[in-house]
C-alpha cells in the first residue's frame, strides 16, 4: 500500500479511536515515517502537544493534509 503521507508532512487530526488518547480533533502534527502493520497502513507521528500516537487510517483514524514539504505560501 503506498500512503498518501511522506515523512514531514504537516497534518491535522480530525478523529481518532483511540480510547485513551489527549488528542482532540484539531491538533496538528508533522509526519515521521509510514509503514504497514497487519496488513494495513501505519502513520508514525509526532504532534505538536508532544503525543507520538501513530494513526491506524484502517482502523477509523482520520487525519487531513495541511502542507507538504517545500510548499510554498500562495
């Protein structure tokens, strides 16, 4: 499976089922690498509130986009 997330992107959480997180929808955070695990995909994260959590986009977590590395300010 090939993410859609390269490491640096800048991206914002808009849902997580992750039942003991501090993260709230809104939080941003930049993109530390990507993987697979059990046959579906892994995003490693580090979020500005200082959580490492990895988003699960197979298991329900929801992440958006903000920017991408060498982006230029329109």
């Amino acid at each position: 499976m090939t993410s859609q997330y390269r490491r640096g992107d800048r991206v914002v959480l808009i849902a997580t089922t992750a039942p003991y997180t501090r993260l709230v929808p809104g939080t941003e955070g930049t993109v530390t690498g990507t993987g697979d695990q059990h046959g579906g995909q892994i995003i490693y994260m580090a979020w500005d509130d200082g959580s490492t959590l990895s988003m699960l986009p197979g298991d329900g977590d929801e992440i958006r986009l903000l920017t991408q590395p060498g982006d230029q300010p329109q």
